[in-house]
C-alpha cells in the first residue's frame, strides 16, 4: 500500500478546513506584530487611549493589527493596520473584520507604525489602498525618527484622495477624531483640545489610579479618627 498521502487528504485534516467549497478567511499573517518595543508601546497607547477615549460611544470601533478583508469572496485581498478606528461598527470582540459583515463600514481612521522596513509600503501601497477604500485621515509615524525622512505624515481624504497635509511643530487637528495628533519630539501623543491634556498612556492611567486610592485610604483613615 503507498504511504503517499493525497493533497485532498491533508486539506481535509486542516483544523480550517470546511466542506461546500467554504472560502476560508485567515485570523494571521504570520507576522510578528511589531519590530520593537517602540512600535509595540506606541501602538498598545494608541489602541488604548482611543478606546478610552470612545468608551462611551457604542458605534465607535477601535482596534489594531486584526486582519481587515475589504472584498467578499477574495482572502487574500487583506490588509492589517496597527490601529484602527470605525465610526458605525458596534463595538465588540471579532476574530476579524470582514467589510461585508459590518453594514460596508470601512475604517475611518488608520495609525500605522512605520519602520525601515515597512516605510515605503505605508506609504504607497497602503496610502493607495486606504484611498480606494474611502479612508478618510491616515497617519504615518516612525517612532524611530529616521535622519532622512520625516518621522510623521498626515493624509485627509479630500475629493476621493488621501491628500499628504502639512505637519506644523509636530501638530495636525484629527476632525473625524476630535483630537490634536502631535508629535512630541518623542513619540507620537493624542490630545483632547477641550481639556489640553494629553490621553493618559496605561503606566499614566496606572498613576492616577493608585493616586486616587491613596487619596481614598487618606480619607477613610480621617473619618475613622473623626469617629473615635
């Protein structure tokens, strides 16, 4: 008896494997998330604090690094941004984002963390392909700020073109956000204008936590001294 086994066979055993001729849509690339600490840190802030940020809003969608299929039918037209924001999807856990099951809500906003290797794709070929798709404001940072080349750009979409907008002292007003983007010198932070504060980063955040509940034992402690 041959010990070949069949291509059909072993397609068949594929945990993904569906009968009825099922496409199947991938949940990886294969491809390490980021290249460092630096692109990992600035996009954990970014995903963070815009979910913060939107928490109230059940139509705001906020994620990062899923796999986005913008076309029915076709699995390998897929892109994967760092961070991105959909105004008119609910929120909710997805294993990934399939345009023709979110009611054809594209994203409205695209973060993407460049790197020496990743530079000139984010910047044509996913620049192109966000156009197409209707994107309307995508960011480009490299937190590494290479000597040659500007470290952040900015695109708004304007007449159906993701247009290059002028980056002035680190600053561009995000309309579709509600938010100052700006870079630092350092990294690149979010800024609400109505309070002039910065979204607080998680180790932030972790600060003002653990500050509150000093504050809180402070009290408890008075009271109980008043009480005796």
């Amino acid at each position: 008896m041959s010990s070949q086994v069949s291509e059909t066979s072993i397609y068949e055993q594929h945990p993904y494997f569906f009968k009825d001729s099922e496409i199947f849509y991938p949940e990886s690339d294969g491809e390490p998330m980021a290249e460092t600490d630096f692109h990992i840190n600035l996009i954990t802030y970014l995903r963070t604090a815009l979910e913060n940020f939107f928490a109230n809003r059940a139509d705001v969608y906020v994620t990062g690094n899923i796999m986005f299929y913008y076309l029915e039918g076709a699995p390998n037209e897929v892109v994967s941004p760092d961070v991105m924001v959909c105004f008119g999807a609910p929120k909710g856990n997805r294993r990934t984002y399939k345009v023709w099951e979110e009611n054809e809500v594209v994203p409205s906003v695209i973060f993407e963390i460049a790197s020496r290797k990743t530079w000139v794709k984010d910047r044509n070929e996913k620049r192109e392909l966000y156009e197409l798709l209707g994107v309307q404001e995508y960011y480009i940072f490299n937190p590494e700020y290479p000597k040659r080349i500007p470290a952040f750009l900015a695109h708004k979409l304007k007449n159906g073109k993701l247009e290059s907008v002028t980056v002035e002292n680190g600053f561009v007003h995000s309309e579709i956000l509600g938010l100052d983007v700006i870079d630092t010198g350092e990294t690149l932070r979010l800024l609400d204008p109505k309070t002039n504060q910065f979204l607080p980063t998680v180790e932030e955040l972790a600060s003002e936590n653990a500050a509150l509940k000093a504050e809180l034992e402070k009290l408890k402690k008075l009271l109980r001294n008043s009480e005796s």
